[in-house]
C-alpha cells in the first residue's frame, strides 16, 4: 500500500484503518468499508462547503448548494478513484475482480473513496484530509458541471415543450434500492412518451432521478 498512501499524501500509523477503508462489504462485511463511507461523505461536505464559501463569495446560497452537490455526488468521487488507481487496490471479491466490476465498478470506487477519507481524517486529523481534498477537488472546480438549474428541470421543460404540455412530462420509476440503512444504493427510471428510458443511480432517490433525468438529456443531446 505504499503507492497507494504516497498518493494519498499521508503514511498512516494505523494500517488497518488503511486496509478497512479498501474493503468492500461483498468481500467481508465484518470489516467493511460503509461505516468509514458515511464519515468521510460527511467531512468531504465540510471540507468542499467551506472552499466553495471562501472561493465564491458573491454567489447565493442556492448556487453554492448545486455546485456541493456536483462535487460531493459519488459520480465524482468515482472520477478521483480512478485519478489515484484505486480499483487495483480494492478488497473485492473474485467475481468483482474478474469482470472489473461492471456497471457498479463506479459506485465502489466512489464509496472507497469517501471511506479514505474518512480514514485520513481518523489517522491524522482534518487537515490532513484536507490536504487530499483539495488537492484532488480544486482542478474539479471549474470542470463539473454546475448548472443553475437541475437536471429534473431541464427535462421536464424540454420533454412538455413543443405543445406536448402534461402529456409530455417525464415519468420516474423506482427499479432497486439496496445497501444499508446508513448507506442506501437507488437506481430509478424516467421515461418521455416517444423516448427510450434511463436510468440513474444515487444515494437518495432524489439522487437517482437528477442522474436518470440527466442521462436522459445527454443521450437526447439537449444542452
């Protein structure tokens, strides 16, 4: 794990916090990584609040809230993962490590992620979480999307526009929730009359329907 810490910026004293925090729960959920998952969602939050607080002073609270969402949302955390080659690194299953981790090899990494930093933030403080954050979150800054309005929105506007009205509004259905309690998976469906549907993931069903509404629009490619 050398590698892995020399990238984290930060050798732990605690090697097995490093070792839970790479642990999936497939793979032992007696030493899972979820419990870390949920604390280090919430000091990614904190830390990503207070640089967006100083660095975009003239923007209202509204707009602020989208662009945490952006950078907070597992989706991103994912894009770090891969930044820092955390999939080779992971305690998965063998299934998991055969086929790549398919469609969830996404959602793993982002959790693994959130789980490193809740294991930084044990080892060595806040600042030394700090310090990974912002090193891997400031390039994300200007880059992930932050539009001021969302995805639902967009959509709905899009999909009752040219005279369709109601009969056009999109349709959100709940395909699968899973996971703990303190960590829940949604995947929902939307679908547009004359469309195929599509799906989205997310911690919160809310979550899920902004991720199928906005793969929807990209599929459809509406800007």
């Amino acid at each position: 794990m050398d590698a892995l810490e020399e990238k984290l910026g930060h050798v732990f004293s605690d090697k097995a916090l490093l070792r839970r925090a790479l642990t999936h729960a497939s793979a032992d959920s007696a030493v899972s990584n979820e419990r870390l998952e949920f604390l280090g969602d919430r000091v990614l939050g904190l830390v990503i609040a207070e640089t967006l607080h100083q660095r975009f002073m003239q923007e209202p609270e509204g707009l602020l809230t989208r662009r945490l969402h952006a950078l907070v949302r597992w989706e991103t955390c994912a894009i770090v993962g891969e930044r820092i080659d955390l999939w080779s690194q992971l305690i998965l299953t063998k299934s998991e490590t055969a086929n790549d981790g398919g469609r969830a090899r996404g959602a793993i990494v982002g959790s693994a992620v959130e789980a490193l930093i809740a294991a930084l933030y044990l080892d060595g403080g806040l600042e030394v979480a700090r310090r990974f954050i912002e090193a891997e979150w400031l390039p994300l800054l200007d880059t992930i999307a932050t539009e001021q309005r969302d995805a639902k929105t967009r959509l709905q506007e899009w999909s009752q526009g040219g005279g369709r009205g109601e009969r056009g509004a999109p349709v959100y259905t709940l395909v699968s929730r899973d996971g703990p309690d303190h960590a829940p998976h949604f995947v929902v469906s939307v679908t547009v009359q004359g469309h195929e549907p599509a799906n989205g993931e997310g911690r919160s069903k809310r979550e899920a329907e902004q991720a199928a509404a906005a793969a929807l629009l990209a599929r459809e490619d509406v800007t």
